[in-house]
C-alpha cells in the first residue's frame, strides 16, 4: 500500500508546518509521506524548533523552508494548514484530495529570554503533537 502524501503549509514554512512534518514522519511511520512549504518560505528553519524537536529525538536540522511551488503537479492526499495566515492565501486549486485547517499560534512571535521563547516552541509542538496523534487515529487502513 502507498502512504498517504500529507502536505503541511503555513506562512513562513519555519516552525509550526516543520515541526508537524518532523513529527508526522516519525509518528505515522511508513503509512504516510509528510513534507511542509510555506506560501511565503522564511528561507530558514527557525533554531528554537529544531531545538525544541530536538527534545523528542527528532531531527529537523536539514529541512529546508520550501515554497508550495515546489509540490504543484504533485499528488497530495492532505493539505493540513497549520495557521490561519496560509488557510486565507492557500490557493483552492492544489490537487489536494483533502484540505484540513488546524490553527496554532506562531512561537516565532513569542517575545522575552530565549527560554521563554522556547517554553513556546514546546508548547507549540506539544499541542501538534496531540492534533497528530488524533489524526493518527482516525486513519484507517
């Protein structure tokens, strides 16, 4: 059986869409194919989430922030938009099967001492964590 393709999109295609696809990778095993672009890529990966993932033995250090230009034409079983700034720009026309919206604040916003900020990137990520683990859930083979 061929894994479902999930694609995860925010703005920037830095933290939240990052973490999702790090964690999708290593929760969904070899059921799906995860991969993250952004409708406006940062350019980078933002170094709080990659230390935060980091924390749970997941390595997103390599990932690249990607444009979703670089999935057209490609099949794509979900589109799962992870903020509220991609869902409005997320053009209709993806080839998407499906198209889910969970909204999650942006850690890269938080402001204070670097362990503050990263107190937000757990957070972040623990609550993608859990939105995971319930998709994970209702797949079925």
């Amino acid at each position: 059986m061929k894994p479902k393709r999930v694609l995860f999109l925010c703005t920037g295609n830095s933290c939240r869409s990052q973490m999702a696809e790090g964690l999708l990778r290593t929760l969904g095993g070899e059921r799906f194919a995860a991969f993250s672009a952004g409708a406006k890529p940062a350019g980078h990966v933002h170094p709080l989430a990659i230390r935060a993932m980091g924390e749970l033995h997941i390595d997103i250090s390599r990932h690249q922030s990607k444009s979703l230009d670089a999935f057209r034409g490609q099949p794509i079983d979900y589109l799962i938009t992870v903020c509220d700034g991609a869902r409005e720009t997320c053009p209709t026309h993806t080839g998407a099967e499906r198209q889910l919206h969970w909204s999650f604040d942006d850690p890269a916003r938080a402001d204070g001492p670097d362990e503050q900020k990263l107190a937000e990137f757990r957070r972040v990520r623990d609550e993608i964590r859990r939105r995971i683990e319930l998709f994970l859930a209702t797949q079925h083979e």
